[in-house]
C-alpha cells in the first residue's frame, strides 16, 4: 500500500516530521509511505486553479496516485497549521485528488492533549464536499508530551505509544483492505 505523508510544519526539527520518519522506518515492511513536503507550495489562488505551477502539478499528482494519505498534523492557535490548509485548498480544487481516497491522522505536541482540536479541525475539512476523504474511525493518535517520547536521533522511545500506534497501523491496513476487497 502507498501512502503519501503529509506533515503539516515546515520547522526543521518539527516532532511531527520526525513522528511521520519513524513511522515509514517502523512499518517499511507493511506499507510504503512516502512523506512529501508540502512547504514550497504557493499559496492557494484561485486565478491559477486552472494553470498552476509545476510543483503544484506535481503534489497533486502524488497525491492522486497514492492510495491514501496519512495527515501528520501539529495544533496552531487550538486548529491545523495553515501550511496544511493550503495544501488542502490545492488537493480540493481542479481534479479533487482527495474524495474517496482513505485517509487516517496522527499528530504530536509538546502539550499533554498531544493535536486533538487541530484533528478535529482536520476530519471536519476532510469531509467538506471537496475533500470528501473517509477516515479511519476510533483511531485517533495524539502524542502528547512528544518531546519526551523522542530521543534526539527522532526515534519514539515510549513502549506504550509505540504500542498504540502498532495496533493502529493494524487497524488502518485491515481497514483499508476491507474497504478495497468489495
């Protein structure tokens, strides 16, 4: 299974992006993620919707032939970052390269809520009508206290997170499959 990873912080050191590493080291053996930056992206402009530039062609492209999208998202101001939003407004327009492509979050903060109103934010924009992507339900993955569950090489340490995400990995796999096997 293809997966694209779309990271919604375009710091460096991000724990978000190094949330979304280790995950495509861990389950390299499963699933094939392939996390793109979304960071170079122009602003969305409806002007060029129809004409735009190449390195918006190309994500929307990866996207569309991934066959599904892991949103990795940090909280800003108690919602997603607008970096992500942007990248959305992009997917959502022209040949809408998200409606019915699955999709499951995860997301890390140095706070002990871990990303849960940016996620909710998230599912809400993911069913509008140009998105239209199913999620993976009762899944939720919010890392809290990231910063202690990461070690400086951008390995988790943390037995019971790596456990929960292990089991939501299973989840998402065998959710996807009973949903492509009709």
């Amino acid at each position: 299974m293809n997966i694209v990873a779309l990271v919604g912080s375009n710091r460096t050191e991000s724990y978000n992006l190094k949330l979304a590493a280790y995950m495509q080291k861990r389950y390299q053996e499963r699933i094939d993620i392939d996390i793109v930056s979304i960071k170079e992206l122009p602003f969305y402009n409806q002007d060029i919707e129809n004409n735009p530039p190449a390195e918006v062609k190309e994500f929307v492209q990866k996207v569309g032939a991934a066959d599904a999208v892991l949103w990795v998202t940090p909280e800003y101001n108690y919602s997603i970052p607008s970096v992500l939003k942007n990248a959305i407004d992009w997917l959502s327009r022209g040949e809408k390269v998200l409606v019915g492509k699955p999709s499951w979050i995860v997301g890390a903060s140095m706070g002990t809520l871990g990303t849960v109103r940016a996620q909710e934010h998230l599912r809400d924009i993911l069913f509008s009508p140009g998105v239209s992507s199913p999620l993976l339900p009762g899944n939720e993955v919010y890392v809290g206290s990231v910063h202690e569950k990461i070690d400086d090489s951008g390995t988790l340490i943390h037995e019971p997170t790596i456990a929960f995400l292990d089991s939501v990995v299973d989840n998402f796999v065998a959710w996807y499959n009973k949903q492509h096997a009709k």
